[in-house]
C-alpha cells in the first residue's frame, strides 16, 4: 500500500505549509448546516459564500439524509451553533437517474457485483425526495422549532440555487 497516496500527501504537505485556519473552535460560525452530495462538481462552501468553519457540511449520495446524516443535524443542532439546515440536491445527479433497482442493475453491469437489496435512497422524482427529507428533519422531535429548514436544488451547470421547499 505504499506509495498510494503519495501525491495526495504531497499536495497536503503543500497545503499544510500555508494553513493559517486552525485554532478555532468546531462550531458552525455562520449557524448553518447543509446535508449535499457527494458528487465532485459541487463546492459546498463556495457556493454558498461561507468560508472554512462558517458551515457544517454533510454528504450522502443524491443529498439524502440518512440515518447518519440525521444524526448529523441533530447533534448540529445541540451541541454546534446550528440554526440553519439546508437539504441540496443537484441537477444531473445519477442517483435520480432511476431507483434503487436501476442502480443496483448498473452496477452489476459495470463490475459485476451485486447490491440489489441494499437502500442505495435513489429516486427519479427528486423533488419529492427532497420534500420527504426536509420533512423528516423538520418533523423529528429533537429538532422541530430549534432551527429553520430548506431545500435546494443545486444547479451543477449554473451554479445556482433554487428553494423547493
């Protein structure tokens, strides 16, 4: 396994060498939490205007919010400054490019493993998706009036937002 991840140290060593950002506690400067994909074409942060320690940030595939990233917006809500919780899903996103089924069908097809049975949370409707987890966070009794929730589609083309709900 050597060897592996020597470059990705080096451009750490790199970045290390003009790192002024620490010393500051973990809490959400800015009072914001926002649960996105995974996908490499979305800067969270940048996008919103926030810089490093202003926001918590929370990734799943296709934006869901599982059950880890529930826990997430709970213990933001508690214990980080959290007032904020924006859900973000974005345009072109291959988790809403079929449901769990079609994907566990591609993946068979790309690498012939299979992980049919597995919640994977895709959907094609991802404006329902997103309605459906913003009321689940809004909903659940530990954070129900503690903090305001939103969703977003993300628009990986434009770099825009737009509320959904």
């Amino acid at each position: 396994m050597s060897g592996l991840f020597d470059d990705l140290l080096a451009r750490n060593r790199v970045y290390a060498d003009d790192f002024h950002e620490g010393g500051f506690d973990g809490i959400a400067r800015a009072g914001v939490l926002v649960v996105t994909c995974m996908d490499s074409r979305i800067e969270p942060l940048g996008m919103l205007g926030l810089k490093l320690g202003d926001a918590k940030i929370l990734r799943t595939p296709g934006a869901r919010v599982t059950r880890d990233a529930l826990v997430g917006c709970l213990l933001g809500v508690h214990l980080l400054n959290v007032q904020r919780i924006m859900v973000v899903p974005h345009t072109r996103c291959a988790m809403a490019s079929g449901d769990d089924a079609s994907i566990a069908d591609k993946v068979l097809g790309a690498t012939g493993t299979d992980i049919s049975g597995m919640v994977l949370g895709s959907t094609p409707d991802q404006a329902a998706g997103l309605r459906y987890d913003v009321k689940l966070i809004r909903s659940h009794p530990l954070i129900n009036g503690r903090c305001e929730v939103g969703g977003f589609m993300y628009d990986v083309d434009t770099g825009l937002l737009e509320q959904v709900s």
